[in-house]
C-alpha cells in the first residue's frame, strides 16, 4: 500500500536515536559491531513458492519498508549504518529498488549478487573483536559462535527499547491508523448494505489500500456468531439471511508500523446488542481516557475485568453482584483474552513482559496467564486496548456457578457472538493520545 510520504527530518532523528540505542546494546554486550540480515522468505516445503516477505524487525526499523529482500545492515560505534542493499537485473520479477532517502541516510553498498554481498561482509568483519547477529541466522554464514546469534541479553536489550516509540514511529502508526480506518468504515458500509464476510474483506481491503499479502495480520471479519471465536479465519462467501451483528479486527501497515483495530456493529440500531455494544465502547474509551504514566498494564486489565464485571450485572446477564462476578471468575468466560498488548512492527510487538532491560520477565498473573503486557507504563509505548464480552458456548459451557448466571439472557445473545472494541494509544508525560478514534473522526467529517 502507497502510505502517506513521511517527514525525512523526522527519519533523519529516527536513525539518530538507533545509531545511540544499537550502540549502547553493543557496549553493554562487549560486542563491537552488529549486523542485521533483512531476511530471505523462505520456500513451501517442496514448492517454487514462498510466502510474502517479511524482512527481519531489526533490520526494518533502520529501513522501514519490504522492498529489501537479501539485504543486510552493519551497524557499528561512532559511524553510519552501512546498507549493503542487494538490488540487480530481474526479467522474473521487480528487483528491490533502494529509495532515494536510504540513499541520502545511509551508507550504501549496493551489490547485484547475494554471494558479492556476503563476501564484503565478511571482508568488512574482518578486524573485528566480537560480532554479533541480529536476524536470521540462516540468510548469512557468518561463521559466528553460537551465543553471538541473537545474543539473549542484547535481543532483551533491544526489544525492550523498541517498545518507546521515535517521532517517525508515532507519525507512521498514525498513517496507519489513518489507512486502517478508511478500510473499517468501507467495511462497516459494506456490512451495513448486506454483504457477506468475503465482500466485506474486499471491501475492507480496496479501503485501506491494501492487498492481502500488505496487512498486518489477517483481517477477523465476523458476522453473527463468528464473533466469538476470537481469531476467526474464513472469509464465507454466501450473504447470511439474518445477521445480528458484525465484528471486524482488522489493521494495515504504513512503512512498516501496524495498526490492530476492532469494532462490532448491530444490524439493527437501537436493539440490546446496540446497547451492549455502545456500553462496552464507553467503558473502553474511559479506561483509556485514564491511562498515565506510572500505572501498569496489569492494573489496567485487572479494572477492566470488574467494569465488564458491571455490565454483566448491568444487563442482567448475571444474577449476583458485580464483585461477586469477578471474584468467581465469571467474567473470565466472557472476557477471555488479554486487554492488549504493544503494537509496531509486530501486532503483537515484542517485550511486553519484559519488567527491565535485561529481559527480566514480569510473569502475568496466575488468573490471567494470557495477558502478553506486564509492563509499567510510560510515555513512548504505544498499545492496544480491547476490551471483549463475548458469548462463547465451550467457555460459557465450563462455568461452575451454574445459578450464577441468568442463562435465558445469554442465550438470547448467542447469536451475536461478541463484542471487541480496540483502538491504538500512545502514552503521553501526562495522558495518551488515541491513534484510532481521531483517524475515524477526520475521515466521517470529511465525508460529510
Ligand atoms: N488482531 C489481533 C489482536 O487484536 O491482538
Ligand atoms: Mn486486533
Ligand atoms: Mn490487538
């Protein structure tokens, strides 16, 4: 997908603050130099086919982009990042081109042969102390010794950094973000005008300018009952004849960087599913409204739980009290997945456990063994927050407090499958910006 063109100053601090980041990972590990392979994509088992490239996540924070297959960075104290950007003739398929802005950024060494590349990185290895890799290990034979491929305490070093978002990071999430709501809003009037699953993913797609093999994970596109499995994967192709509801998780990239949105829709506004849904979103966007540095994300979850704690007891889906349903666990079968996690070159970005540079993991707790972010919160970090309340027959099916629970009221919802609601924050010194909610508001007022 064509993003919108980035600041080239806002890139030029980018690399700045890498050069700092990548050369204090090295001291740390006594290592003198790093080189970071983009990656090849590797081929079906027995096939002539691979699937879409994704280059390495070191390597495409110094490059953003994926036109860069079989190139390999070096990075070192006290001197640029040096590209040797594998390009050459191609009559089967477009070679890489290598942008204008690498080229003016960074020190490059175009080669036109994969083994040329390799033999001038060795030849450039050559009189140093202690190299290190970062990337795959089997797109370059360095001959390294085994604990400097992707050292465990510099990979720590560095996923936990990468959780601090530069100002080109946060402007390229806002494109994406920008992208990512233009696809959602051509999908809910697709959903709106009757479509089925596979022409509201077209729809979504043709929105946010993206083909399939571009998004940053495969779009959920749930109608009905589909909305309660949580990473539902088809796309069907016949218009279902009385579709209550619409659940649609879906993101796309812009240099790189990832959105990762939700939003659930009724068929017919006004019904108790609206209400549902519109209570779920008001509970979402206050939890965000209050995130500051200094909480963190456990404490986060751990709230949400008792607010959907409050909307079971609220809509009468329980027959106890609010603290009642959290404490027996109730809202665990309804709300049965993390409150989010980092988001940037991955969806589900790296780090999130991490308590310390070194790697130190914050284990989730017991109670919630699939919260993928422990972390203290701070500014820089960008995350998801998606509250769920979903009807899910094999979890609904195992809870114990049978009496607890008003089943006629479920059973009323079943056929709605759930509710997700997710947008994108960027945590401020004193607040958060919301990356999602301005990018739908600019495009609804421009459309009206
Ligand atoms: N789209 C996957 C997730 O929300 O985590
Ligand atoms: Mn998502
Ligand atoms: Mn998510």
């Amino acid at each position: 997908m064509n993003a919108s063109p980035f600041d080239i100053g806002l890139y030029r601090q980018h690399l700045h603050h890498l050069q700092g980041e990548w050369e204090a990972a090295l001291e740390a590990l006594g290592a003198d130099v790093a080189v970071l392979p983009s990656g090849i994509a590797a081929m079906y088992f027995q096939d002539d086919q691979a699937p879409p490239f994704h280059p390495n996540p070191h390597f495409a924070r110094w490059l953003p982009g994926r036109d860069c297959e079989g190139s390999v960075l070096v990075v070192r104290p006290g001197a640029p990042a040096k590209l040797h950007f594998l390009g050459g003739d191609d009559y089967w398929h477009m070679p890489p081109t290598l942008p204008e802005w690498a080229a003016d950024n960074l020190d490059v060494a175009r080669h036109t042969d994969a083994d040329d590349l390799a033999s001038a990185i060795s030849t450039e290895l050559a009189g140093c102390k202690r190299p290190v890799l970062a990337g795959p290990a089997d797109a370059l034979d360095l001959n390294l010794r085994p604990h400097d491929v992707n050292p465990k305490e510099f990979t720590a070093r560095l996923h936990y950094a990468r959780a601090y978002k530069t100002d080109f990071e946060l402007d390229r999430m806002r494109a994406a973000s920008a992208a990512g709501a233009a696809g959602h809003i051509a999908a809910r009037d697709a959903f709106l005008g009757g479509g089925s699953e596979f022409e509201i993913q077209l729809a979504f797609l043709a929105g946010s300018s993206q083909v399939t093999s571009e998004l940053p994970y495969p779009s959920i596109v749930a109608l009905g009952e589909h909305a309660g499995i949580l990473h539902y994967q088809h796309y069907d192709r016949g218009r279902p004849n009385d579709t209550r509801s619409f659940l649609i998780d879906a993101g796309a990239r812009a240099d790189g960087y990832h959105s990762d949105i939700t939003r659930t829709y009724t068929a017919t506004p006004g019904d108790d599913f609206d209400e549902l849904v519109q209570a779920l979103d008001e509970k979402q966007q206050a939890m965000v409204a209050q995130v500051r540095p200094g909480m963190t994300y456990v404490d986060l979850h751990v709230r949400m739980h008792q607010e959907v704690a409050d909307l079971l007891v609220r809509f009468d889906f329980v027959r106890c009290s609010a603290e009642a349903a959290f404490d027996l666990k109730l809202t665990d079968a309804f709300f049965p997945h993390g409150l989010g996690h980092l988001l940037g070159l991955q969806t589900h970005d790296v780090g999130g456990q991490f308590g310390a540079p070194d790697g130190t993991v914050t284990e989730p707790p017991e109670r919630f063994p699939s919260l993928r972010l422990t972390r203290n919160i701070e500014p820089g970090q960008v995350f998801t927050v998606e509250p769920g309340l979903y009807f899910i027959p094999m979890l609904l099916d195992a809870i114990e407090e049978r009496d607890a629970v008003n089943w006629v009221k479920v059973e009323s919802f079943m056929r709605c499958g759930g509710i997700r609601i997710e947008d994108n924050v960027a945590v401020e010194a004193d607040g958060v910006e919301n990356l999602t909610r301005p990018a739908f508001a600019a495009l609804e007022e421009a459309a009206s």
